[in-house]
C-alpha cells in the first residue's frame, strides 16, 4: 500500500474521473489533453475561442502522439485510441458532461475568473474544476464562483510528459472531495502530486525565480543571452536559463516574475528587456531550425 502524501484526504473520498475537459488549446493546453488521453485513457474535449485555435490544439496532440508512436515509444493501438480520445470545440457547452475541467488560458486573473464564471454555467452540479496557474492566486479566483469548493490548483511543469511533479493547490473551501479526487488523479496520471500553500508561484517557481531574476537581471545589464547560457552549461542544470525560458515562453515567464515581485518585492526583479521582447512579439528567446538545432535571433541580441 503506497503511503498517502502530506496533507492528502483519504483516497476513499476521491471521486471518477470519466471525461476531462481543457480550457485554451495552447502548448500548456494541448500538453495537458495528452496527458489526460493517454494515461487517464477517458474522453478529453479542447475548447478555445476560435476553430483555428481548436484544431491547433487537437493537431498538436496527434502530432505528438505520432511521434511517441514513431519512437515505439506506445503501440499503434495506443496511439489510435489516444488520439480517438481528443477532440476540440468552441463551446464550453461541450463541457456539460465533464466531471473535471482544467483551465490554461493566460496568466491574468480577471481572465481566469471570467472562465471560470462562463463554466459554472454550464458544467454539472459535480463537476471540479481545476486552474494551471503558475503564479496566481486560487484563492482569489475562487472568490466569485457559486460553489468555491469546487475549485483546486493543478500546477504542471514543461514538458508536462516528463517532469514529475504536481503542485496541488488548496484554497481555503476546497471540499475534501476535490483534493481527494486531484490526488487520485495525479496518481494516475503518474505524477508526484504535492500540496503547497496558494501564495505566489507556489514553491517550485518561486525557487526557480531566485536563480532565473540573476540571469534576467544580468541579460538586461548586457550579458547576452547566449553567453549567460555558455556559461551556465557545464553547472550540470538539465536546461540553460535562457533554453528554459524560451520553453516556458516569455509571457509566462514575465507573469511570474511579476507576481513574484508583487509579493516579496525586490528579491525578485522582473527584467525589462523581458517585457520589450514580449512588446516586440517575440515569443521564444531561440529560433529552431529544420534539424532541431537552436539558434539566438539577432533581434533578441541587439537590445
Ligand atoms: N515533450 C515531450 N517529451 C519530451 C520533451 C518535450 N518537450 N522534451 C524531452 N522529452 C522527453 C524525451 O523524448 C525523452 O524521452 P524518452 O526517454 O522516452 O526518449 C526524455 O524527455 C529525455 O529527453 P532528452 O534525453 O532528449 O533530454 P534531457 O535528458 O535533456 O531531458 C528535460 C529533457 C527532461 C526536458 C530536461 O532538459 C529538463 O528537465 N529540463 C528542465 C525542465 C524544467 O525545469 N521545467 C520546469 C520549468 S518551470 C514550469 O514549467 C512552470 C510553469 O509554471 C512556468
């Protein structure tokens, strides 16, 4: 019998999970409806505010999906079945059957509480919902709703296929039920569900935040990006600073660093050149090429 982890309701109170739905079709969007198909192996519905952005999302997760199955890394069976599982809408009336709704839409609160306000109008009486937020309150999202009891913080990292961890958050009326179910559900999702206190960016972006201020902090002083990176390759980090932020993606990065500084003020910098990149629309800090290679764009050099 594995041991219950900290702070956990008995698994008894967890209830089935037999269709998930995902609120965005982005790349946090689309990693979590694959994730969900094919380790949960129910139905999965996308939704996002056009049809252009839905069928990215579903593109994603069959493209990745064929990809695992290039790689032998599931069987051909698995790889239909998985792919069968998802599908995408622009409604979130596609929802009314869900028993567990995700959102990763972007990281601006108001944004989060309209979306969670639309879904209370449609969702069933049961139904959980969950926020991937990575820096803001579940708290104060779920100020508003009708059943505040409903809502918990499912905090993944990227890629979401591969790292381990789940930060479960608990605000102060999540009903023993939903933190039950969440940690069932990151058992079988095959992730290390951990319960961290709702105040900024939680703990792993928060410890994460001290080192990449210093890099930010350091790129906005001159260092380009790419000697920061050079530098900090052989400290044995499974990613350089600047990889990594190109992964995460820049608007996510510069959410929370301000919602970092928000809270603890100068400890944590939030890096101007940061907030001009993004200004300027460039999303990653790298360009790949057709090999996988990655390169800086002088536009990111010359700031
Ligand atoms: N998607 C899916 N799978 C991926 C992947 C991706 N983007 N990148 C790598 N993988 C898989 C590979 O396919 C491989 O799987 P396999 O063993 O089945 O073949 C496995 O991961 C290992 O990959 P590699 O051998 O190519 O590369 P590495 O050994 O360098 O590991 C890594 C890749 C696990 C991504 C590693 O570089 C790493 O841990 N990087 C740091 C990631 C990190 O810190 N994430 C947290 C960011 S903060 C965040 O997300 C919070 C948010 O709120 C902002």
């Amino acid at each position: 019998r594995s041991k219950r982890p900290a702070g956990a309701p008995d698994r008894k109170l967890a209830r089935p999970v037999t269709k998930v739905g995902v609120v965005g079709a982005g790349l946090m969007a689309g990693q979590l409806a694959l994730l969900f198909a094919r380790q949960l192996k129910v139905p999965v519905v996308l939704t996002d505010i056009d049809q252009a952005r839905v069928n990215k999302g579903v593109n994603y997760v069959h493209a990745e999906v064929d990809k695992l199955l290039a790689r032998k890394r599931i069987s051909a069976d698995a790889a239909n079945r998985t792919k069968a599982l998802v599908s995408g809408s622009v409604s979130k009336e596609a929802f009314a059957d869900a028993d567990f709704v995700i959102e990763a839409v972007f990281e601006e609160l108001n944004v989060k509480k309209q979306v969670f306000a639309e879904l209370e109008a449609v969702v069933s009486e049961d139904c959980i919902l969950a926020t991937n937020t990575s820096s803001l309150s579940v708290t104060a999202m779920a100020a508003d709703l009708k059943h505040p009891e409903r809502l918990v913080g499912f905090h993944f990292f990227n890629p979401v296929a591969v790292m381990p961890l789940l930060e479960i958050v608990r605000a102060p009326h999540t009903d023993d039920a939903v933190l039950a179910t969440a940690f069932d559900l990151a058992r079988t999702l095959k992730k290390t569900g951990v319960l961290v206190k709702d105040a900024a960016a939680f703990v792993v972006n928060r410890i994460l935040l001290r080192l990449m201020g210093e890099v930010t902090a350091a790129f906005d002083e001159g260092t380009p990006a790419d000697v920061a990176d050079t530098a900090l390759k052989p400290m044995g980090l499974p990613m350089t600073p600047f990889t990594l932020l190109a992964m995460v993606g820049l608007p996510v990065a510069q959410h929370v660093q301000e919602s970092l500084h928000a809270a603890f003020g100068d400890r944590f910098p939030v890096s101007a050149n940061l907030h001009k990149l993004i200004d300027n629309g460039v999303k990653g800090l790298w360009e790949e090429g057709p090999d996988g290679s990655r390169s800086i764009p002088e536009s990111t050099l010359s700031l």
